[in-house]
C-alpha cells in the first residue's frame, strides 16, 4: 500500500502486478514439484536455472508495468535503502 501510495500508481498497475505475483508463484510451485531428488525428473541444475529464469522473467514483467517517473523513484529507493543499511553496519563495527 505504501509503495503504491508513493508510485501513485493506477488500479491497472496494481491489478497487472497481482497478475505477475500470482502467475510467478504458481510457476515456482510447479517447478518445485518437478524437483524431486528421488524421482529425479529434472536435476539440480536444471531446477536452478529454472528458478533463475522464472525470476529474471518477473524482473522484467515488473519492470515494464513502471513508468519512466516510477523507475526513478524505485531507484532513489533502492539507493537510499543501500546507503542506510552501509552506514547501519559501519555503526556497528
């Protein structure tokens, strides 16, 4: 809710990222149950590289529901978190 307050992002957004979580989750679902070390239908790294590959895919969906302006907002955010979490631990050390 508070990202999507800060993003003023519009329903269609919101509803297309729901459609992106939900259609991710049941695709790292079914690859988990492809994955069966005993019956060994797909092999660790072929599940590995599954995973990789269903993740960069939501990465990119994700990324083209944004506009340009949101984009930039995300990265401010994502360097502003870096920055505090580098200074957290420098106060700890």
């Amino acid at each position: 809710l508070a990202m999507q307050d800060a993003l003023e992002m519009t329903l269609d957004q919101i509803s297309t990222l729901g459609i992106i979580e939900n259609t991710v989750n049941i695709e790292l679902d079914n690859i988990r149950e492809t994955y069966d070390e005993e019956t060994g239908e797909i092999s660790a790294e072929d599940f590995r590289l599954a995973i990789i590959s269903i993740m960069e895919n939501n990465i990119d969906e994700r990324e083209q529901v944004f506009t340009e302006v949101q984009k930039e907002i995300i990265e401010i955010h994502r360097a502003l978190t870096l920055r505090f979490m580098r200074h957290i631990r420098w106060g700890r050390i």
